[in-house]
C-alpha cells in the first residue's frame, strides 16, 4: 500500500525544515485543473500551483520539452552560449519589446536582478532609493524581502537591506513626496498579487511613468504573477497603457519548471561583466520550457483565453455575490478575488477543501482565484457549484 495523506504528512514534517502551515494533504499526481491527493481524492484546483500551472497540470508539451533537451544538453554553464537560452530570449524580447534579458530560476531572482540594475544605473548620479509599495510582495531573498511591503515582515531578518521605501498602492500625492534625486527606481505590481489582488490604476501608472521620468529614475513592474497571459494580456503592463523600463517575469513562464526573467532596453543594461551571474542562469533546459510554454500558449491562444474564461468566472462569482454577501469582485484575466463578509477566508477554503476545491486566502476576508490557463467551461461551472455548496456549509457554521 502506498503512503496515505497522514502518513507523507507525518513523514514530512519530521523532514522538511520549518515554515508554512499545510493542510494534511500529500499531492501526488494530476492533470488538467485536477489534482490527485495520496488518498486517491481528486480536486478542482483554483490554486494552479500558485498561478503558475498555466498548462494545468504535468501538461505533455512541457514533458517533450524537458525529455527531448535533458537527453540533449541539460546543462553546459552560462559561461557559455546555448541555443535554447538565445531562442527564449528572443523570443520573450519579441513578445515585450525589450532588447535585453536575462534568464533565472526563480521570481525573487528575477527581482534582484532588477534592483541591481536601478542601483547600477544610480550609482553614476548618487541614487539609490527604491520607492516600492506596501503590501506589494517581491520575493524572499534578503534584497527583495526588503522591498516586500507586508507589515508582518518589518521586523524579521534585520538589519533589511537599506534604501527601501514604501508607499500605500493608488496613492499619487504619497508617489510624489516619496520622489526625490536619491531614488534611483519605482517598484510595483500592476496588480498586488500577494496583497490580495489590488489592480493600480491606469492613471496611477502613468503618473509614476512621468515621475521616474521627471527624477531619472527606472519604473520596474513586477509582473511575475501577473505576467505571461495571466490577466489577459502577454503582461499587465499592456492592458495598463504603460511600459515600463523594467520588467520581470517568472511563475506562469515556465508553467511549473522553475524559469524568471528580467527584461529591459538595452540602454538600461549597465551590466559589465563579473556584475550579474549564477550557476543556472540562462539554463538549457529551462529555457527549453519555457519556449515550449510560449509554442503551447499560442497553439491554444491562451491569453485571449484567460481574458474570456476570467469574464465567464467573474460573472459566475457575481451571481453568487447577493445570497452570500460576496463584496469587490476584481481583478483581470485569471487572477481574481472577492471579499466574503467576514473575515473567514481560511474557513472558507477548508470547507472548500471538503467539496474538493483548492483556493486561496491572501487576506483574512479575501479569496483569490488563480486556475490554470486551460481551465475549462466545465471546470468553470463545477468550481461554482462546489464553491456554492463551501459558501452554504460555512454560513451553517457561522
Ligand atoms: C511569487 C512572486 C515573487 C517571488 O517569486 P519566487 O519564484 O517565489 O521567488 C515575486 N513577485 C511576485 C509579484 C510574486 O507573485
């Protein structure tokens, strides 16, 4: 007999160092928006691996990349060139329209790269600040731990990293007196995603555009989870009208291989050589993913997808809206959210959990809805029934 959920739990936590808190739940398999737990249960997941599972789950074009290129080349060092890495590279440039990129593992990577080259570009006039936002989420490295604005995080770790600011989201008079000739870069989300889905508005950005412009400094957009179809554009930035001088991607791009990226023109790359590095970086057979990832999404035209499938959810969510006092129903594409009355999110998704739905609760009245890419119209409808009978079960308790 093969382990059962308790069991892996158990094993696990005996293991795996310290941290999250995890429901008594061991995925072992899946497919589609499905996932298959130890004890042989399956789930809807609305989760998607973190908004990353854009292919769904274990999807076949991601097995042929990695299959074909580790029995090609799997690894050869960035020291040196390899095709898969110059063709995503283009690729991605293709798609964004910056010159320059650079390719990582992770979205904190990716940020860091980002960091360093404001603080690069800076460094010729003295500029060094970063003004980012709070509640904005960056990452868990030291560097981008620092520009994370959760105030749970304020005190952890320190000394942080100086010369991080932070403002509140949507605030232009806060934007305006944060500017001055020390900041070298403005670091934001188009959508909080971490935050609980808080879009900035078009008038928001293009505001912070003008200032950076005005000061000389770099507007970086983290679009890691935003990023690669998720709101219903290649990335947010095109559905806001504003193009920033940075931009980084990851989770969705290498649709559950680790794969990041950092883009920008190549006047803004200062980088010299010796500044910007790492083992795995510009790795063969992530990059090999990744462009299969982008082949896949077009052969499906994923991103119109996300744009019509995100509409159907909304609508869906707005129907259930009156009977359970469901408030704010937002956000684009398929990064979406609404706020429950009270602030019973973790309830929530455990009772979700026993209908055999995954979500999220970002926020103690928030919901946030990240499906794969390829969720289906039957998927969408089987989400709403058992969403309903979650919201039924949690007002009996309440
Ligand atoms: C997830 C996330 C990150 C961090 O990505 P990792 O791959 O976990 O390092 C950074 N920024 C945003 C907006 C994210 O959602």
């Amino acid at each position: 007999m093969s382990p059962s959920n308790a069991q892996w739990a158990q094993a696990g936590s005996s293991v795996w160092m310290g941290g999250a808190k995890r429901p008594e739940l061991c995925f072992t398999d899946g497919s589609g928006s499905r996932l298959r737990d130890a004890d042989g249960r399956e789930y809807l997941d609305f989760v998607g691996g973190w908004a990353v599972c854009a292919l769904g789950h274990s999807p076949a074009a991601v097995a042929r990349a990695l299959a074909g290129q580790a029995s090609t080349l799997l690894h050869c060092s960035p020291g040196y060139w390899n095709p898969p890495a110059i063709a995503l590279a283009q690729k991605l440039s293709s798609l964004s329209g910056f010159g320059r990129v650079f390719l990582g593992c992770t979205g904190a990577e990716a940020n860091e790269c980002a960091i360093k080259l404001a603080r690069k570009r800076g460094a010729a006039t003295g500029a060094w600040k970063i003004v980012a936002t709070l509640d904005g989420f960056h990452g868990r490295t030291l560097a981008t731990m620092s520009a994370t604005g959760k105030p749970a995080w304020q005190g952890l770790f320190g000394p942080k990293v100086p010369g991080f600011v932070h403002v509140p989201p949507n605030d232009i008079g806060a934007l305006e007196a944060a500017m001055d000739k020390d900041v070298c870069a403005v670091m934001f989300e188009p959508v909080q995603g971490e935050g609980g889905v808080v879009p900035f508005s078009a008038e928001y950005a293009a505001k912070a555009r003008e200032l950076c412009d005005k000061h000389g400094a770099l507007l970086v957009f983290d679009e890691v989870q935003t990023g690669m179809g998720r709101c219903g554009s290649w990335f947010a930035f095109q559905g806001l009208g504003v193009r920033p001088d940075i931009l980084t991607l990851g989770k969705g791009l290498g649709a559950g291989y680790p794969l990041s990226a950092c883009l920008t023109d190549a006047a803004f790359d200062g980088f010299e050589p010796g500044d910007q590095g790492g083992t795995f970086t510009y790795h063969p057979l992530g990059a090999a993913v990744g462009l299969a990832v982008i082949q896949e999404m077009e052969r499906l035209d994923l991103v119109a997808r996300s744009q019509s499938a995100g509409l159907a959810l909304r609508a869906r969510l707005e129907a259930l809206a009156p009977e359970f006092g469901l408030r704010d129903v937002r956000g684009s594409g398929l990064l979406q959210a609404f706020d429950l009355p009270d602030p019973t999110g973790q309830e929530l998704v455990a009772a979700a959990l026993r209908e055999g739905l995954l979500l999220n609760s970002p926020r103690p009245a928030s919901i946030r809805l990240m499906p794969p890419l390829v969720v289906t119209d039957g998927d969408l409808e089987e989400f709403e029934q058992k969403l309903e009978r979650a919201l039924e079960a949690l007002q009996k308790n309440v």
